[in-house]
C-alpha cells in the first residue's frame, strides 16, 4: 500500500483560465490551439470551450469573476452558443436566481 497522496486539483474560476489561454495565444502568435493543447495537456476542444467563454456578455464575465460561487466551464458553455447578450444574461440569471 503506497502513502502518496492524490493531487488535490485546485478549482479555478473558467473565466481566468480562459484569460490565461488568450494571454498566450495573443503572445505567441505562431501558437494554434493544437500547440496549446499540448503546452497545457488537454484538448483543442477543450481549448476552444475555454475561449468560448470570452464570448460571454462582460456582465457575466464579471459577475462569474467576482461571484463565490464555483461555476464550471461546463456550466456555462450553453450560454457561449447565444449570441445576443440579453438571452445569455436571461438564461444565466435563470442559472444563479440570486443574481440581479
């Protein structure tokens, strides 16, 4: 029996991960998505939800930064697909009733 202990995998808010993954694409130029899938050992999808999420309305962006609440990627990817700001701020304060 071993007595190393599991990684903890620290939660961190989508928003800034996105932020992180467009500061380095933004730097490196010569960087696709393939290549920074492989810098952070995750997919081109994943790569690409996580920058879907700057589409979001800035309100949002915002609100998710400063919120206490852990909200995931997955969580708010079905807002990514709405273009028109007012349906996704509709749909995300459907998601989070203690929201203004």
């Amino acid at each position: 029996m071993s007595n190393d202990i599991p990684p903890v995998k620290v939660k961190t808010n989508p928003i800034i991960e996105a932020k992180k993954i467009e500061t380095l694409i933004t730097k490196n130029t010569d960087f696709s998505k393939v290549r920074i899938a492989r810098k952070l050992r995750t997919s081109r999808a994943r790569v690409t939800q996580m920058l879907n999420l700057l589409k979001l309305d800035p309100l949002i962006q915002e609100q998710v930064l400063l919120s206490k609440d852990a909200y995931t990627e997955r969580q708010l990817r079905p807002l990514t697909r709405l273009k028109c700001f007012e349906k996704q701020r509709q749909l995300f304060n459907n998601m989070c009733p203690a929201c203004p």
